[in-house]
C-alpha cells in the first residue's frame, strides 16, 4: 500500500524565512513556539498562526540552528499548501544557511527540485543534476493516481504508455479507464487507447503489467489476462503508426518482459527461468535460474548481460528483500550486484552499460551502482515525502525517468453514532483508538517504523515507538486491552524479535525470538499473554516474559491471521498456502475445532471474532485477486458456516470487523474507492458508514474504543507524476 510523509515534525520539518523581528528568546521558549506552531497547524488547522510562529522561531536571535533549520522546512512546507512564491526563497535561504542540519538541508534540495527548474549552483549533491516533471495525472484528468506505476517511456521520450487502474477498486473510481493500456503525450496534451479494437479481448485486463517499448520504438510488447482469471496471454503492438496489435499464443510471461537491443528479441520470465523470444514469438533459449522470486530488469546496451531481481534467502521480509543480479546472456552465469537486500525497483541500464538504476524500499530512492566494483550505490533522489518507482532510461538520450508517487494522509475521529460529523486530528495513517478513547496512536505518513500518539484533547502528538534501521512492518504494533503496553516485532537478517513496550513510550522489554513471525502479535482479552504465528506453529507467551509454548501447528503450510475470543476461551487462526482453513484451540483443553470446510472459499482473512464469542467471521474468495469476496460466519455451537454477505462487481468487501456491541459488521468495500459500509450481521440492508471525502480512500478498517462511542480512521489520497533527470556532469 502507498504510505508517505507529510507529519515531518519533530523528524524534520518544512521552510521559510521572511523576516521578522523577535524579542529574545531561550532555546527553550524557541523549541515551545515551535511546538505551538506544530499543534496551530495539525491539530487546530490554524495556518496562518503557524506560520507566523515558524517564522517567529526562524528569525529568533537565540534559536538553536536545529529549531531554526525545522522551522524553515515547516514554514516552506506552509507556503506550498497555501500556494504562496515565498516557498523557494524558504527553501534557498536553508539550504544556503544551514548546510550543518543534513535532514532539513535534504529536504530542501528535495522541495526545491519540485518547485524549481533546477536547484541552486553549489547545492550538492542534487545540484548536479536537474530535475524536470515530464507528466501530472492531474495534466489529463485522471487525478489520484490510478495509473504511472505500470508504464514505459518511448525511446526518445515524447510518448508513455501506462496501465490503469492496476486495482479493483481504481477501476470503480475511473471507470472510463477501466483495466486499459494508454498512451499519453509527455505533456498530457492527447491521450488515446493502444487497443481501439480487441476483439475476443475486449474487456480484458491489460494494466496489470509493465508494457515495454522497443528500444527502435516501432513495438510495444504487454501481456493481457481475462477477467475470469484464466488465460494469460501476450501481445505485440507493431508498426505504431498503423496500430497493429498481435497475439503471440506461444509465448509465456509470468513476472515481466524485456527487450534486447537490436529490437528483434525479448525475454520473459517464468519460476523456473528465462525465456529468450523472436519478436515473432518463437522460443529461441531457455535459461534456468534458481529463485522464483525474481522481477525482471533490463538488457545491457551491448547485450550481454539481463539485469533481475532475486530474493535473498538469508533476509526476511519476502516480498520486499531483493537483490540486483545480472546473467550473462552467453554462458547463462549469474552475477551478484547488490548485497544490502531491500526491494530494489526494477533494474535499468545506463547509456553506457557500466552501472543500473534501481529503487529502494526503505528509504524510498533511486540508487546507481557501477557494476564490477565494491563502490557503494549513489543516491540519485532525496524526496523526504514521495515513494519513487520504476526507472526507465531512454535509449536514444540515456536520460533518467521515475515515477514519484506522493500522497497525504489524515486521521479523524467522531463519535460512532454520528460519523458524519467527524474531525480531522492529525496528519498519519492507522490510527488505533485506547480503550478508554482517550488517546489516538497512529503511524507518521511515508515512515512505516514510526508510531505516534495524540490525546483527543489536541495537546499534541509525542514519538512511541521508532523501528530504526530494523523493520517495523505496516500496522505490525498491537495495544493491550488495558491499554496499557504496546507489543511488536522488529525485523531483521536474523529472524523476527517481540517486544513490549509501554503505551506511553519507555523502554522496550525484548520477550523472545522467533523465526518466522507473520503479522502483528495478538494480546488475551485479560492482557497477560500474547499470541503469534511462527512458520507452522502458533505460540503463546507470557506478556511479562517467560518460555514460549506453541500450541498447535498448521496442517497445511503456515499460520497466519490470529483472533483471540473476547472471553479468552478460544484462539482462531487462519493456516494455509495455497489453500486456507479457519480452525479454533481451545486454551483449556488444546481441543481444535475446524471451523472452514472444504466446499469453502479459498483464500481467507479478515478474521474477527463475534463479541458474543460464540461465531467468527471472515473474507474469502474462490478465486485470484479481483474477483468477488464473500463475508461468512462459522459457529462454534454447530451453526455450521452461513454466508453473511456476497459481493459482487461492483460491491467488494476486502475487509471486515465486528463493532465492540455486536450489533453491526463493519466491511471495508472497493466500490467507490476505500469506504467503510456497515450491516445488520444477516447480510441485509448493507449501507454506508463513513464515505471518504472527495477522492479519498479509508484504509485500514476504522478503530473504536472499548465501549464503541469514540471511533477512529485515516483517510488517504496519492498522486503520481513522471519526472526526468539529466546529469550536468
């Protein structure tokens, strides 16, 4: 999911500076004034009075350099929400001023390359290079970025070919882009179908993966799958200009396709290898390669070499933990690029053939590597608020492009009964609400390892909990019900540890090592222990520490979401790997009841347990992703499995939870973007609950307190541009 920074705070914040005269002041009343200015502009949304107090503490004669270095990015980050010019000066008064505050000096190289034509002489390191916007989804309507990720650039760089929507609920967003290929000028100024006529395909979903241009810029070759989830196939667009499309039956692709240079060959990439193709589609080679868990780059200007992502077996974090690796497409040898793990983007050569562009996770950036030295990787970008994606090098200019996807995301609250009525809080992302209701914990947009909280009372948001270089993943934290301690995972090359920690910050308590811990831990309804999912085994533990005692395994492949009974009674868990079933533990007797049958959907998730204790519910469908979800129930007295709500096109439930009373079920649907619709529990009278604002999406389900009067949620919005970089060097 897109997750970006925008609550920059005491992190590092945004700039400005037109000066001001102050009275004297302490670093301390500097560092108060600064807090104030924090809460006027997130809590109270009072932009004017922070940005007079960011400027006050800008010009202050006794503030620290640090406070006055924060003050100037949150003062710049101002101006550009209220659309004022005094953003640059902000940003060029920092980054010629304060060279020492390396967070903020970053930020305002990054800001200045989004506002600027190019950045200040003497601003290394991004000074070396411009920064230009290629194209805005805004420039053609489609707003929000349902499209960009899955593109490719024309070899001279005037034409891009992106799919849209890659999601289900994108495509009820924008229906007149439904599931299409689209070229668009770089400017945005036209924009037309690849295919005006498919024939037997028409409908067919064709954005889900990377088109890809010839490098002579006469072909584009992208694969199609129908909406049934069955066939997948793969077609050439030939001679452009004469709009020629052509399926080539025999050709395979699972994980993406290439070109070679001569624009007569591509590849495509399988589990158990690579395939070398005729652009008439006629198997030519057969490479193997050990992984199945690679993504496919580029070929090298010569020739000689494919660059590819392979998982590294050693890491964790199995769909974000690649390496760069290159084959020799001679004498098939394979070649280690990369070592630090991470995900690395999509491969793509420069001009020259002597180094790759790839992006990493975590930060997101694009990085070059030279290849065949031990040089550490360049860092090209240094957006602060933005995830950058997939670099396309264009073969004719050897010039840089990304695509940069940067998003807001709010946190509200409202008393359950009235929704409607609800307050923006703060700027983050899923907020989890104390049991008292009291206090909001939430995570800092675009930084997955920081947890926050804020009292409802506005006195302003304090740092919990920060993963540090370690990975904290998404939403992995889970609060007692006391709503005293806070329990979590660290992730790193050596397995998965959990901790505690206090819920109002404190030291953490290291609990125990695991192996292959999946999601976040889940705490007994009485607080005093905590279950989890390790590989095949479900384990409980003490929350004051102790020995760890698995309680069952899984019976097919892994466990993965667990719900402890309100009464404490029962633990339930999903477990599966290609397949899933729910079963039960009784915590007394260890007795295991199953709880899913085998005429049953699928694939599960989104297990909650009734408040009564007496059923459990879930998500499921019969077939891939995309197609329709059902909601079903499983009792624990002998009720059997009953359906309690069927999707259809037009109305998916992804998730789903009980209110704390029992008397709705919550459904987060794909209807019209990410909104939350609610039922009586019998599958009747679905309705809307909370309707996000504009082109908004909620995400992840809201949060109530123990006694369901106060609820909690997040609501998002993202967009994407297409940017190009040229060195001066």
């Amino acid at each position: 999911m897109k997750r970006f920074s925008f609550l920059f705070l005491l992190v590092v914040l945004g700039a400005g500076g037109i000066a001001i005269p102050t009275s004297a002041q302490t670093f301390a009343d500097a560092s108060l004034t600064l807090e104030r200015a924090v809460h006027a502009e997130m809590v109270s949304g009072d932009m004017d009075r922070a940005i007079a107090l960011y400027r006050q503490v800008a010009e202050s004669i006794s503030a620290s350099r640090e406070d006055m270095a924060k003050a100037l990015i949150a003062l710049g980050r101002s101006y550009e929400l209220t659309g004022s010019d005094d953003a640059v000066t902000v940003y060029n008064r920092l980054v010629s001023e304060f060279p020492d505050q390396s967070e903020a000096f970053l930020s305002a190289h990054d800001a200045l390359a989004r506002l600027a034509p190019s950045l200040p002489e003497g601003a290394a390191p991004a000074a070396e290079r411009d920064y230009t916007i290629m194209l805005d989804d805004a420039k053609f309507g489609a707003g929000n970025g349902p499209w960009g990720r899955e593109h490719d650039i024309s070899p001279d760089g005037t034409t891009i070919v992106f799919g849209a929507p890659t999601l289900p609920y994108r495509a009820a967003m924008y229906p007149e882009l439904e599931n299409e290929l689209y070229f668009v000028e770089s400017q945005g100024s036209v924009m037309r179908p690849v295919i005006e006529d498919a024939g037997d395909w028409a409908g067919a979903d064709l954005s889900r993966w990377l088109p890809r241009w010839s490098p002579d810029g006469r072909q584009i070759i992208f694969k199609a799958r129908m909406r049934d989830g069955g066939s997948n196939m793969v077609f050439a667009r030939r001679d452009l200009l004469e709009r020629e499309t052509v399926l080539l039956p025999e050709v395979s692709s699972r994980y993406g396709m290439t070109w070679l240079p001569d624009s007569k060959r591509f590849i495509t990439i399988e589990r158990g290898g690579f395939d070398l193709y005729s652009s008439e589609g006629t198997l030519i080679r057969h490479f193997d390669t050990d992984s199945v868990a690679t993504r496919l780059g580029g070929v090298s200007p010569n020739g000689q070499y494919l660059a590819y992502l392979k998982h590294n077996p050693a890491g964790t974090g199995y769909m974000f933990n690649f390496n760069v690796w290159l084959m020799d497409l001679t004498s098939g040898e394979h070649i280690q690029v990369t070592r630090d793990g991470g995900f690395k983007g999509i491969p793509a050569w420069t001009k020259d053939g002597k180094a790759v562009y790839y992006a990493g996770l975590s930060p997101s950036h694009l990085y070059k590597k030279t290849i065949g030295t031990d040089d550490k990787p360049e860092q090209i970008t240094f957006y602060n608020n933005a995830s950058v994606l997939h670099p396309v090098v264009l073969s004719e200019t050897g010039e840089l492009t990304f695509a940069l996807v940067s998003g807001t995301s709010t946190v509200l609250k409202a008393l359950a009964g009235a929704p409607e009525v609800a307050r923006e809080v703060v700027a983050g992302y899923a907020p989890m609400t104390s049991p008292d209701g009291g206090t909001i914990y939430f995570w800092e947009v675009g930084n997955e390892s920081e947890l926050w909280a804020t009292p409802l009372d506005g006195s302003g948001p304090k740092l919990i909990l920060s993963g540090g270089r370690a990975e904290l993943a998404n939403e992995g934290v889970s609060l007692s019900p006391d709503g005293r301690v806070l329990a979590y995972f660290l992730v790193g090359g050596q397995g998965s540890v959990l901790y505690t920690l206090p819920s109002d910050g404190g030291t953490p308590t290291r609990l125990h090592d695991a192996e292959k811990a999946f999601g976040a831990p889940v705490w007994s309804p009485d607080s005093r222990e905590l279950a989890f999912g390790d590989g095949p085994d479900l384990v409980v533990i003490s929350s004051s520490g102790g020995t760890a005692e698995s309680i069952t395994r899984a019976r097919n492949g892994r466990i993965g979401e667990i719900a402890w009974s309100p009464d404490g009674k029962y633990i339930a868990a999903i477990e599966g790997g290609k397949e899933y079933s729910v079963f039960a533990i009784n915590r007394q007797t260890g007795q295991r009841l199953d709880l899913s049958s085998a005429d049953d959907v699928t694939y599960k998730e989104a297990l909650s347990w009734h408040p009564g204790s007496d059923r459990v519910s879930y998500i499921g469908s019969s077939a891939s992703f995309g197609s329709i979800y059902e909601t079903r129930v499983a009792s624990l007295t002998g009720g059997g499995i009953e359906r309690m709500f069927d999707g259809s096109e037009t109305f998916k439930a992804y998730w789903g939870a009980w209110a704390p009373d029992g008397r709705y079920y919550f459904m987060e649907t794909g209807s019209a973007g990410f909104e939350v619709f609610v039922n009586p529990g019998d599958g009747t009278e679905a309705r809307p609950f909370i309707q996000p604002r504009g082109n908004r999406e909620i995400w992840p389900l809201p949060s109530w307190s123990r006694d369901g009067s106060v609820i909690t949620w997040s609501e998002e919005s993202s967009r994407t541009q297409i940017w190009s970089v040229t060195d001066r060097k």
